[in-house]
C-alpha cells in the first residue's frame, strides 16, 4: 500500500491519512503494510476515523481543471513552459474556462508568472503567432536555458520550441571544434550558439528582424561574438550570396584542414522550398582546381503527412534537388509527432557535387507530384506547424 519511506513518522502532530473508499477498517490494511505501520508507533489503537476538511492548496492542477472542464470532451493535458510563461493552445470548446484555466495554471505551475493562449497558427514568414494574456504580468521577454546556454527573446516575436531542444542537442554534438555551420533559419540561435560555444565557425541567418536583434543579443550574452556572423536575409540569398561567397574563401584557404561543413535548415513547413538554391551554386570553373575534402551536410526539417514518413521525406528532398539520394544520404529521423500522421522529420543528406554544379533546375514540385512518386507527398511543404506541448498536466 505504502512504500516504506513514505510512511509518517511518529509525531503527534502528523497523521498517516488512507483513502476511506479503500480502507474502511484496520484489516484492510496489508499485514506487510501493517509491520510498517509499527516501526513508526502505528498501531491499531491509533487507527480511526475523523474529518479533513481540503481546500484550493491541497489539489493538483490538474485534478482542479478535471473537476472544472466537462467531462464530455477532451480536457487540458499539456502545456509549454518557456521561462516564466505558460503557453496552451486551447481547444474552441474551452475557450469559455479560458479565465479559470489561466488562474489555475498560475497558481499551481512553479516559476510561472504569465499564462497565454494561442489564438492563430504560426505565420510562416516569420514563424510567431496571435496570442492572448490569459493570466499574469504582461511581460513577454523570457529567458530560457538550453544546452548550457542563454537565451533572452521576446516570445510573442519569435519561434521557440521547447520540444525541440533535444534536436538542437543531437545535431550540436555532431559538430566538432572549428567545422563550420550554416544556419540557414537561425531564429534565435538554438543551433547557432551552442555552436559558437562549442569553437565552430556559424553562420547564422533569420529574415525575421526580431529573431534577428535577439540573435545578435544572444551571441553577446553568451560571449560568442568572435565565433558567430549574423545575417538578416531570405534564405534563398543567404544561401547564394553569403553562403556561397564563405564555402568558396573555405576551399581556396591554404588552412582549410579537416573542418566539416554543415548546414542547418529547420524551417520545416518550406525548407524544402529553399533547396532548389543549392542546385548548380557553382560553376566547374569555380571549383575545378580546389582541393575540396568536405562537402557540406544539410540536415533538413520537414513535415510529412501519411503511412511512411521516411520515404515521403526522402521523396520531398529528392525532388527538390532533382537527384535520388542513394551514397549521398546519410539518414532519416523522426524528430517529434506534430498531429494525426503529421511528423516532423530531419533528413540528412550530402551536397554532392553534382548537385551543386548541375546546371539543370528540378521542374518537380512537392505539390504537383508524379503519379509514380505517390500520393502522400501533395501539398506537405506548405503544411503549418501545430503545437505538441513539451509539459503534461501533472501539476
């Protein structure tokens, strides 16, 4: 019944208190759980029944909403914690508890000092959404600690995902000191600047202008300056014009060595779009006589949509680039569950150089698909991100 250290001591002031739908008398009670009792001075005389009264304190969070929310329909179960704020995204049929369901996250949710609610996807431009306070101060700087660095932001700007910092792990620890990253949608800097930190040389880009100021403020905050060149430019650009102009100087450097070179494109509704500025990047001419050891790895994040994701991931990418990846790729990884068979999935791949010195352009697109290719992989690029939370109710 009890595990053993969680029996009260003997004090006159402390009660072991049992459920009474369950122990009605004292020979309900375990004869194991009984010898228990005894090492603490609980005995059978000491055993009864008496009233405790519960108030607001005494009841987890979620057990207030289960008893709040009807019963009918789907409950609150998760929610974000990014620093102080509390983020849901509350079903239409809970929007009339929105009020009560914020106070009860407020007050029972540690360190939690303001509760919004998502009120609109995410615009894929700039990856924010429409949101609304809840609860709590109207204070939407946050600070947040990932793969031992700092990150001060402005939420209702910027994308953050606290789900995601596992990914931003894995992918950091593939990288060793002085490669060389391109972050191609670098937000903030989840990859960027434990990078940075780690003695790479990054690149980092975000066309958003907020993602952009924070980003800078995070290479400062995290003293990562001498290691870290912002950008704020489309992707396509960056790719071909500062990207392209770096890679070049990196293959013509008489200290070019060993250093791998990566890059990173999580912008999973339309990174695929992105990819085609890879196809034919150089001409023959440019590279013929350098002595390339690297090309660059791309881990691209996508969305996919049916029965086998893998493949449908592989297929985006491949028609994109107009290449099959056989030697080139390197794998392909589920990165979370975003709804009903909509996963987000990372496909790492390398840029061969046929593909950067193709001069032909792919005439495929992902929303007008070949028969032969499928008819899982229509429109999936342009699908938006819904919001699996990192918390569970439990509070």
């Amino acid at each position: 019944m009890f595990p053993h250290d969680e029996i009260t001591p003997k004090d006159a002031n402390k009660r072991v208190v049992l459920n009474p739908s369950t122990i009605r008398c004292y020979e309900d009670i375990s004869e194991a759980d009984r010898k228990k009792f005894v090492v603490f001075g609980i005995t059978e005389d000491s055993f009864g029944f008496s009233e405790l009264t519960l108030t607001y304190s005494n009841w987890r969070g979620d057990e207030l909403l289960k008893a709040i929310l009807p019963e009918d329909k789907d409950s609150l179960t998760s929610y974000s914690l990014i620093g102080h704020i509390v983020h849901v995204n509350l079903r239409e049929h809970l929007l009339d508890y929105k009020q009560v369901i914020g106070q009860v996250l407020l007050d029972k949710i540690s360190g939690a000092r303001t509760i919004v609610n998502k009120t609109d996807s995410i615009d894929n431009t700039f990856r924010n959404f429409s949101m609304e306070i809840l609860c709590g101060d109207n204070d939407m700087i946050v600070q947040v600690k990932e793969n031992h660095c700092i990150f001060e932001f402005n939420f209702a700007s910027v994308y953050w995902n606290p789900r995601l910092s596992t990914e931003h792990e894995r992918i950091v620890k593939k990288l060793k000191q002085g490669d060389v990253l391109y972050d191609v949608f670098a937000g903030v800097g989840p990859f960027s600047i434990p990078a940075a930190k780690k003695k790479c040389f990054v690149l980092a880009n975000d066309l958003n202008p907020e993602s952009y100021k924070w980003l800078q403020h995070n290479g400062k905050l995290n003293k990562v300056q001498a290691q870290l060149q912002v950008f704020n430019k489309d992707g396509g650009s960056f790719i071909k014009e500062d990207m392209k102009e770096n890679i070049l100087k990196l293959w013509k450097s008489k200290n070019y060595n060993d250093s791998a070179i990566h890059v990173t494109m999580n912008l999973p509704a339309m990174a695929v779009e992105f990819l085609e500025n890879f196809i034919g990047l150089f001409t023959i001419e440019e590279i013929q006589s350098l002595h390339i050891k690297h090309f660059p790895i791309v881990y691209l994040y996508c969305f996919t949509k049916g029965d086998n994701p893998i493949q449908i991931a592989k297929e985006l990418v491949e028609q994109k680039i107009g290449f099959q990846l056989k030697d080139d790729l390197i794998d392909i990884f589920h990165v979370r569950n975003v709804s009903v068979k909509k996963e987000m999935m990372r496909v790492t791949f390398r840029l061969s150089l046929a593909i950067l010195t193709s001069t032909t352009k792919s005439s495929r697109k992902a929303d007008s698909v070949d028969a032969q290719d499928g008819p899982q992989v229509k429109r999936i690029c342009a699908e938006q991100d819904g919001e699996n939370h990192e918390h569970f109710c439990g509070f």
